[in-house]
C-alpha cells in the first residue's frame, strides 16, 4: 500500500518519532513545505522568534535542558548566517542540536543562485556533522542519524540542509524509531582504579561539569564526594553540575574564580576531571591547569575518546557518560554500607571538602561596597526572594560575574549560560526556559550591550505568555572589554562606550512590565512588585562603570 507523502510531511513525521515537541524557526520561503505539515501537526508546538540568532541560542538552550537535540528551521543565506552562532554554542558547549536550513531548489545549486551558500563547507568546521538530504525518501535516515550523532559521544549540533524543491517532492519513505543515547557503562575494574588513585593521593580535587548531567548523577556524585571529604570545583559556568549546598561544594574556575579554590587546584596532587574538556577558561589559559600538568594526575572521565588525550596528558582515561560514571562510584559505597564495611574502610576520608566548601561560603557572601546600586546586595535580596530552583539565564560580560560569584545554584538545570562565550544569549535563553519549565522562576541577565544583541525577543516572550524576570544591567559600556581595556591602555577609552535607551520604556513598549532602579535601597521592593506580574517583568539596573566587576574597579586598574 502507498505511503506517499510530502518531503515536508515526512520530515515532520519523523521528527514526531523522535519524540520533538517544539520547533524554533524564523519562517522562510525554502521550506514551505514544512510550516505547511506544521500546520496540521498539534503534537509540535511552532516558536515564531524575530531573528536567527535568537532561534539558534532557543534551541540550544532547550537541548541542555532536555537531554535530546533543541530543533531550529531557518531559511538560506542570512538565516543560516544568523543562526550560526547557535551552532557554534552548541558546538564549544557540547549541546544536542539540530538546525534545519532551507536551501535553493537541486537544479539551482552551484549557480550561487538566490541566498545559496555551500552549508556543508560553512558549517562542517563547528557542527559534529553537515550534510544535505536530496531525495525525500532518505529523510527518516537522516533525521534519525542527525539524532544519534547530535547526543553521542560529545553532544554538539548537526546541521541539515533542505532543498525546496525536495521539500514538494511526494514520495514512498519508511519511517524510523526513536534513537536514543547510546549506553556508556563503566566497568568495575575501572572504577576500583580511581578508588585505588583517589586514596594514595594526599590533595585529591575534583573538577565537573560538561553535558549531560542528570540530577540523579548530581546526587550520586555528590554523595560520594561529600563521605569521601573530597572538594568539588565546578567547571566555567556549569556550576549547576551539583547542588552547591553540597558541603563539599568548592566554586566555580574560569573567570573572577576565589583565589582559595586557586590555590587548591594548583597545590593537589590527583585532580578527578569527570565531564569538562577542560576548556581556556576552566583552566585560565591552560596555566592553572597545564596540558603536562607536572606533579599532578589527572583522571579524565569524558564521553568522547577523541577528546581523551587531545590536550592533556592522562593518567587515567575514562571514556563514559557523567551519569553512568557517577552512579558506578556510588554504587561503591552502597555495596560496601550492604556488606557492613565503614566507608573508612571503603574510602579514607578528606577533611579538604567542608574546608573548601567554608572557603566558598565566604567567598559567595556578598560585602556591601558602598556603589549606589551594589549589585552584591541585588543577589543577596534575589536570593531571599525567589525559589532555590529558579533558572539563571545570562549572556556574556562582567555583569554575571555578580551571579557566578553570589547565586547558589541548586543543581541540573538550573544555569543556562554559554561557556561560548557569546553576548546576547539570555533573553532567548529564558524564552526556551519559560517554555519547557513553565512552574519554574526564570531569571535573564543581560549587560546593556549583551541585552541590545537580542532584545527583539522580548517580544517573543511577550507573544507565547513567557513567565520571566528580566535585569538589565546598565553601566553605559561594553564593560569586559573596556576591563581589559583599562588593563592594557589606562584612561585611553575608545570604543567601549554606548548611548543606551530608556530599558524600561523600551520593555513597556513591547508589553512588559518595567521599572528602573538605581539604588540599593530600592532593589528588594522593586523585585517583589516584579514577582507579581503575570508574565514579563523587566528591571532596568542603573550602575556605575567605576565598579567594573565584583571585585575591581576602574581606578584600581589605573593603578589609583
């Protein structure tokens, strides 16, 4: 019996088995064919952003939430070129992502036709994998391999380019199964390895983060780390890896770490990486940690074996998933409390962990620094206020550095913040939040310069009824660039500064709530009225460049 149907119709059928629930997209002409299948497909819900950029960061932020690829459909040319910083994101931060292109018509292409670009060549440098589908019959294949290679080994983003024409075309196809992660088990041979490496070093330290965290693996993993007494450092801006109430909880390495936890990672002998690359800013450049790292081992858990041995020396490499590796460690200590052998017996204890996790408690609480509108004391209210499982969604600049430092993070997924490093991220980030986690508080942060990146989006949250929080921090500059700025070239600005509008007329304009805040004393009672909302309530933070991050200020940098 014929099975004919549309490329468009197969294509979202087979996203259908792969168990896809929303799409993100900016429409365009080259894929019709697919808005026209969405319209009769009420399994799947249609994101309508207003510019590539934003679909791109949704997605991706909705694979790190969901485990499974975040979908995006963008048109040629400059929808692809826009989107393309989601694929990268997705790519340096290790997230399952899929991002659809409309492309020219089969007969068209190498004639540089309208908006046409060689996809495969553009993205194939930061996507796991690129490729085009010419015959609709094979898209149930590639959708499902597009599946496997995204959430394999190293989650990253796989890009699919779709000739309109093939769209149109009707034809036979055989759908495919639900792919699911692969399983990546860990043996008990190995795991008695890193006891026996644990319990000869004297300094152990171990560093998460990574993809892929579950918050079963964040309990096992803390549990272990917390009988063993062993400090847990959190990699750069995957400081929801565990809960940091976890008493052995130690901070977070990249940028504006506590010089304490510093000390800590430079002084161990044994350092247990289970999940970072251990990326530039984990590692400050590779200095604090260094790719030979002398007088130190280093046991790497990590679900790739091509990332194992790329950079660092290994003493140990163990290529499995976050979640089996944790759950394999604690069953250590569950089958040794069944058998009645003390976890002394299992495991010495370290008295490192609640000595790290006191060092850190004192680093996160914030001191009053006499700023008109101190942004220490922001958190601290915030942190009064609003539940312990909000979700922190920010961009890139100094201003998170304040939330890096003094928000408690309660686990996975509560941060969605790019190790990328890519400005303009949150807002679209706490669209795709709001969405997946309506019950949840969603926090955005964006500087004045990160938040203009792709602020549009507000009045996609305002469309789909998005519950947010939105703080814009204002301090007139591209605050991380005039910091360095300052560093290299004292007193001598130059094109750091920025002519900002009124955020909250803006906010009102399209439908938000908003006040302006610009002094400390005013914080608290403003986000509680934004609490009240019903839906997007923005505060416009008026600060002053002279405190340029938690703890350094301009003058300082001058050498004042």
């Amino acid at each position: 019996m014929s099975n004919q149907r549309t490329g468009g119709r197969i294509l979202v059928d087979a996203l259908i088995a792969q168990g896809c629930d929303r799409i993100f997209c900016v429409p365009g002409e080259s894929y019709l064919a697919v808005l026209d299948a969405l319209h009769d497909t009420p399994e799947i819900e249609l994101i309508v952003a207003r510019q590539e950029g934003g679909v791109g960061f949704m997605a991706e932020a909705d694979g790190v939430m969901t485990g499974r690829p975040g979908i995006a459909f963008v048109t040629r040319g400059p929808g692809a070129t826009n989107a393309s910083i989601g694929v990268h994101v997705a790519m340096q931060d290790s997230t399952p992502m899929i991002l659809f292109i409309g492309d020219v018509a089969r007969g068209d292409r190498d004639r540089e036709a309208f908006q046409e670009i060689d996809f495969t060549a553009m993205f194939a440098p930061i996507a796991k994998w690129a490729s085009r589908i010419d015959d609709a019959a094979r898209i149930p294949e590639y959708v499902a391999r597009a599946y496997a290679v995204a959430m394999s080994g190293r989650p990253g983003p796989v890009v699919l380019a779709l000739p309109e024409d093939m769209l149109t075309d009707a034809v036979d196809a055989i759908d495919r199964t639900r792919v699911e992660r692969p399983s990546q088990a860990v043996s008990a041979g190995i795991i008695a390895q890193v006891t026996d490496m644990l319990a000869a070093a004297k300094n152990p330290v171990a560093i998460v983060g990574g993809a892929g965290w579950s918050d079963t693996a964040a309990r096992s993993f803390a549990k272990v780390a917390e009988a063993w007494g062993l400090p847990v450092a959190v990699a750069f801006r995957r400081q929801d890896a565990i809960a940091n109430e976890c008493p052995v909880y130690a901070g977070n390495l990249g940028y504006g770490p506590n010089p304490a936890l510093l000390a800590r990672i430079r002084g161990a002998d044994l350092l247990l990486v289970v999940g970072p690359r251990l990326g530039e800013a984990t590692t400050d450049g590779y200095a604090l940690i260094t790719p030979d790292h002398p007088g130190q081992t280093l046991i790497h858990v990590h679900p790739d074996p091509n990332e194992l041995g790329r950079v660092f020396a290994t003493d140990l490499a163990v290529c499995a998933g976050v979640n089996s590796f944790a759950l394999a460690l604690e069953t250590v200590i569950y089958r040794a409390s069944e058998a009645g052998v003390p976890s002394s017996k299992v495991f010495p204890r370290f008295t490192a962990g609640r000595e790290a996790h006191a060092e850190w408690t004192q680093w996160a609480t914030p001191q009053a620094n006499g700023a008109k509108l101190d942004l220490g004391q922001c958190v601290a209210a915030m942190r009064e206020q609003l539940p312990g499982d909000s979700i922190i969604c920010n961009g890139a600049g100094n201003f998170s550095g304040w939330w890096h430092r003094y928000w408690h993070y309660a686990g996975p997924v509560s941060q969605l913040a790019p190790t990328a490093g890519a400005m303009g991220y949150g807002l679209p980030a706490g669209v795709a939040a709001a969405l997946r986690h309506p019950d949840r508080q969603v926090v955005v942060l964006a500087g004045d310069g990160c938040f203009l990146m792709n602020g549009q989006e507000l009045a996609t949250a305002v469309r789909y009824g998005c519950k947010m929080l939105v703080l814009v921090i204002d301090n007139g500059s591209y605050g991380t660039i005039r910091m360095h700025q300052e560093r290299r070239y004292p007193a001598r600005i130059s094109g750091t500064d920025l002519a900002n509008p009124d955020f909250a007329a803006l906010a009102r304009a399209f439908g938000a709530w908003a006040e302006t805040v610009t002094e400390t004393a005013d914080f608290a009672a403003a986000l509680a009225r934004a609490q009240e909302q019903p839906g997007v309530a923005l505060l416009h933070l008026k600060t002053d460049i002279e405190q340029i991050a938690p703890a350094i200020t301009v003058r300082a940098l001058r050498g004042g």
